[in-house]
C-alpha cells in the first residue's frame, strides 16, 4: 500500500469532505514521509511523541490518531510542536488524523463500537453538532445496570471517570457521545433516554441530570475513543491486507 493509497481510503471510507468547515481537525494527512511504500500501520488515539516513539518500535511507517496535531490555525514549528514535527521527519513516518468523522462513523465510529459492545438495537442518529449528528442512541436488548454497563465498555465502574445514579435503576434507552459530549446531555434529557454515556466530566451537568432523573457515565474522553480507531485499523488490515497495530496509551482522563 502507498502513502496516497491510504489517505485516499481514509478520505473516502470515513467521508472526509463532508466534515469540512464542521471539524476544526485537519482530517487526512497531516505528515507526509520521503517513501511512498507503507508495510504496516498504527493507530492510536492521540498524537504524542510517546505515540510516535510506539509506532516507530511497531515498525510502522504510518500513523492513524483521533487526535492530531493541526486544529484549524497555523501553528509556529517551535517547542513541543516541533520536536513532534520533526520526530516524524527524522523517523519517516506519516501521520494521518481523523477526528469528529471517526467520532460519527455509523460502523466504524467510537459511538458505534460501543453501540455495537451493548447490543443496541434500533439505532438512530444522536448528538447535534453544528447542525450534524456525531453520536447514536439505541435500546438495550433487556435492561442493564450501570455496573453491568461500566464492565463492558470499561473494565468496571471504578475505572470510569464519574457516574451520575440519578434515575432508572436499570436502563434501557441509551445516548452515546464520545470525548468532549458532555454539552450533549441537555438531548439527553430532552428525549428522555435512561441513560448518556460520553467521556468527559463536566461539573455544569450534575443538577441538570440530578433534576431530570437521568443517569450520566462520563467513561473518560480516552477510554471512549479507543473504540473508532481499533475499528478502523481492523477494517483496514481485511480491506486491503496491510498489517496493523493498535497502541494503547491510556491518559486515564
């Protein structure tokens, strides 16, 4: 596979175009590298030299990240940016990124592959962001307690950054934002779902939840965004046979 062979999967199979002027995220190829040739891909969630310094070792000539490193401004190439930069550069290695189209994806998506762990069914289109929809809601298939939720999406309840127990004892409607959704639990509470799931605690929503009767789990923003980018690196590896690698670098926030 080539370096444009993969920025043209990742722009046509994650829609790309359609994201421009809704993502500050510069979607696609962010860091090219001097060899066209790509034998095996990484990804991961943030773009960090540790991240790369993992790739690197994975012998990974490409990097996918949720995260990456240009967010709608130009950035001068000193301090931490430019020992990223020019880590990349030294090692040859491209970085690609794909931020809210990995968020919003309906297969691949971070809200589908929790989706998809909890059995929802009757999925829908959930979270409005600048006028487009980046999360899912769906009905369990018998009701869950938020222990059994926390166990399957995140390894227990201790391991989530905060829960809210502020209705049904056991769920059946829920809402899904990945990251930084929090903003979306006043569409929670509008459409009365049992349950929002997002990443991020937010301290603005603990009354609004406690007075709606509506449970809240913020399962960290990193915890909840590891799900697209392990979809994606596996689709990639069936899709086109490169081999992949998913690097695990928890922040525990």
């Amino acid at each position: 596979m080539t370096l444009n062979q993969l920025d043209i999967w990742l722009t046509e199979t994650l829609d790309h175009r359609s994201w421009m002027g809704t993502d500050l995220s510069l979607n696609g190829l962010q860091v090219a590298r001097r060899e066209e040739l790509l034998h095996r891909v990484a990804f991961a969630v943030d773009a960090s030299l540790q991240t790369f310094e993992r790739a690197v070792a994975a012998r990974a000539q490409a990097l996918v990240v949720h995260h990456g490193l240009f967010w709608g401004q130009p950035l001068a190439l000193s301090g931490d940016h430019y020992q990223r930069i020019r880590y990349l550069m030294d090692h040859d290695l491209a970085l690609f990124a794909s931020h809210l189209p990995l968020d919003a994806h309906p297969t691949l998506g971070n809200n589908a592959g929790m989706a998809a762990a909890l059995g929802l069914t009757a999925l829908e289109g959930f979270g409005q962001y600048k006028g487009k929809l980046i999360g899912l809601k769906g009905v369990l298939p018998s009701p869950l307690s938020l222990e059994e939720i926390c166990d399957t999406l995140f390894h227990g309840r201790q391991a989530v950054l905060q829960t809210l127990p502020f209705g049904k004892e056991r769920v059946t409607t829920v809402g899904l934002v990945s990251g930084g959704g929090n903003r979306e639990t006043s569409q929670a509470i509008e459409q009365g779902l049992d349950l929002f799931i997002t990443g991020d605690a937010d301290h603005t929503w603990y009354h609004p939840a406690l007075e709606a009767g509506l449970n809240v789990i913020m399962g960290g923003h990193y915890a909840t965004e590891t799900w697209g980018v392990r979809l994606l690196g596996q689709h990639l590896q069936r899709d086109k046979g490169i081999p992949t690698v998913f690097l695990d670098l928890p922040t525990g926030l």
